[in-house]
C-alpha cells in the first residue's frame, strides 16, 4: 500500500508543525485552524506569537531543552493563544507533544503536535504568566516542592501562587482546584 505522507500530515486528528530552531517550517490545517491564522501567517514565524507572553515562550523552551536532551521528546498541558480570525487573542489549554529530531541540539529540528483542550478545559479567570505555569504543573499532580524545583522558585513562592489560584477559583482545597482547572469551573 503506497502512503501519501503529505495527506497523512494534512489530516492528522491533531494540530501538526514541523519546526527549526523554534520557528514554524510547516503546519496542518488544524493547527491554523485552532490558532486562527492562515498558512502564510504561520510559515518562518516564530513559536514566539503563539504564547500569550514572550517569557512564557522563553521559560517553556528552556524548561524544555534538557528533556528533550534526555529523552528526545516532551509533552506538557500549557495556555496557548489564538493568533488571528474571531477569536484573536483568546488564551486556551492545549496539549503539546514534540519530538527533537535531533537529541543533541533539540531545538534544530522537530515535529509537534497540538491539541485544543479548550472544550473540556475552558480558561475562566485571567492568570499571570507564574500562574499559568503553577496551574499546569498542578494538572499534572506535582507538590509545591516538585514545582519549586521544575520552575526554580521556592515551594514557599509557588505556596503563594497556588493560593493566589485558588482565590481566583473560589476553592477550598488543592483538590478543588484540580476539579476546577480541569473543568474551567
């Protein structure tokens, strides 16, 4: 059986993007579709304008680089940003998962796959950037020492922001929270 690779990459259930150096070489329909951006939008531009902040942008790819060194690929649940069409500007959950193609230099070359998680995890409340990444590592079942140490902050600061998040979310408990994040309640 002879496969079109080009159709299979076109109509993949998931958002696409082969990347280099953090910039987009290529991308699927569903990818501009979930972003709102046209091809030409997205083609030879950075990562960088789909982060609802450069220095999430920065943070995430330094938090990925050695992961990807280890173990050549990295997934995580992260606050991205539409880019264009009715919903400019909306942040929404996605799951992100990549492959280096390179292990020693990750960032060079790789392919990523996107999934809106917006239907089943609504953004409710406008988060900081911290917060975002507090909230995230929280979804992921980390402590407040796990998270300290993922994103180099005393578990004391991510205390804080988990209070913070939990004042925003009207819940009683971390696991509260949880249910809360998850479910965009």
């Amino acid at each position: 059986m002879d496969i079109d690779y080009r159709l299979a990459f076109n109509m993949a259930p998931v958002g696409m993007v082969l990347s280099r150096n953090r910039s987009i070489v290529d991308c699927n329909q569903h990818v501009c579709d979930m972003f709102g951006a046209s091809r030409e939008q997205l083609i030879g531009q950075s990562f960088l304008i789909l982060y609802p902040s450069a220095d999430e942008y920065e943070r995430i790819g330094a938090r990925m680089l050695p992961i990807l060194n280890a173990k050549g690929h990295y997934a995580d649940d992260r606050i991205m940003k539409r880019l264009d069409g009715r919903l400019k500007g909306e942040t929404f959950w996605c799951h992100v998962v990549g492959r280096a193609l390179n292990r020693a230099k990750p960032h060079e070359s790789g392919i990523w796959a996107f999934e809106d998680l917006s239907s089943r995890r609504p953004v409710k409340a406008e988060l900081t950037a911290r917060e975002r990444e507090v909230a995230a590592h929280l979804l992921d079942g980390l402590t407040s020492k796990e998270i300290g140490r993922a994103l180099i902050i005393s578990h004391r600061t991510v205390e804080i922001y988990r209070a913070r998040l939990m004042r925003k979310y009207k819940a009683s408990t971390t696991a509260d929270l949880v249910h809360k994040l998850m479910d965009g309640s």
